[in-house]
C-alpha cells in the first residue's frame, strides 16, 4: 500500500501529539490529579503556581532560576516591564519557546529523513549501514562503509540536502 501524506498535515498530526503529551502527563502524574483545580488549569498554569513559591501570583528572577528558558531572557518575557512576570506573562513567553523547539525538532527530524532518502537512493551506498543524526541543521553520520570512496559519497550527499548546515562523519571503513 502506497500512501502519500502531504507534510504539513504530517508536521500538523506531529504537532498536536507532541502539544497535547504535557497536558496527559501532568493530569496523569498531578498529586492532587482530578481535583477541580487540576482539571481547569492549563499545564503553564500548574508549572506557574509551583514556581510562585511565596504564592503572590507573581514570578522573580530567583523564583524563574530553575526554569532554563529564562535564563538570560527576563526582560524579554517581562512585557509590561515591573520585575516580574505575572501568569499571562509567563505563559505567552513558555509557550513561544516551546513552540520554538518544537520547530527545531521538526525540521530537523525532516532533515534526517531527506538525507536518508538521498542515501537510499545511491545505488553505490549501503545506507542501511549508515545512522543519520541532525541537531540544528548540523547531521552526524555514523555506521561502516565499503571504501573510501563510499565515505566521500556518503558525506558529499548528506552536505546537498536542502537544511544541511555541517556534516560529521564517524563514518568507518570496514576492514
């Protein structure tokens, strides 16, 4: 059965899984889960509250310190500019860098399966013996080749694809 999916409905069904996964795990995992609390609050909302560790309804630096997506973007998600971040505050910037990396994911899981497919396609190059790893746009190749020659193929159809930002090979000759 051959079924051709166009990729923005692939990202779109990639998207709501991915969205929808902390809202199920934090009403399955919430201490008090079930609760009429827990079932009105978004997920931002029961993270903001456990942050709000003196519970003014307001977020410090020192009570954002262990969240990773502040650092160093305080001001950034400080909108209305008094210090502090309030719900929506927290919320809107959260959001946005989540969104962000959800982004980087997608397009980087893209990258891998269009070198994959390059690979595929070569009849010279046994890409089953071949991983194909992205991280923003950078792909690291690793597994065995025949020679040298299918070494240099390999890392020369990787650097032609579309999103390809740097190659690494950990490429091994065998033998």
């Amino acid at each position: 059965m051959n079924i051709k999916l166009n990729n923005k409905v692939v990202y779109a069904y990639a998207l709501a899984g991915v969205l929808a996964w902390p809202c199920l795990v934090n009403q399955a995992f919430a201490g008090n889960a079930g609760s009429a609390d827990t079932v009105t609050q978004s997920p931002l909302e029961m993270e903001f509250k456990k942050l709000d560790v003196n519970r003014d309804d307001h977020l410090s630096r020192e009570e954002l310190a262990r969240d990773k997506d502040f650092a160093g973007n305080f001001e950034r998600a400080d909108t209305n500019g008094d210090g502090t971040l309030v719900a929506d505050e927290y919320g809107n910037f959260k959001s946005a860098a989540q969104q962000k990396r959800l982004e980087l994911f997608l397009e980087d899981s893209a990258v891998t399966a269009r070198v994959k497919a390059e690979l595929v396609k070569d009849t010279g190059v046994k890409a089953l013996n071949i991983s194909v790893e992205t991280y923003k746009g950078e792909v690291i190749l690793s597994g065995f080749v025949e020679n040298d020659d299918q070494l240099r193929r390999v890392v020369e159809i990787a650097s032609g694809v579309r999103g390809v930002q740097a190659v690494k090979s950990g490429l091994s000759v065998k033998g």
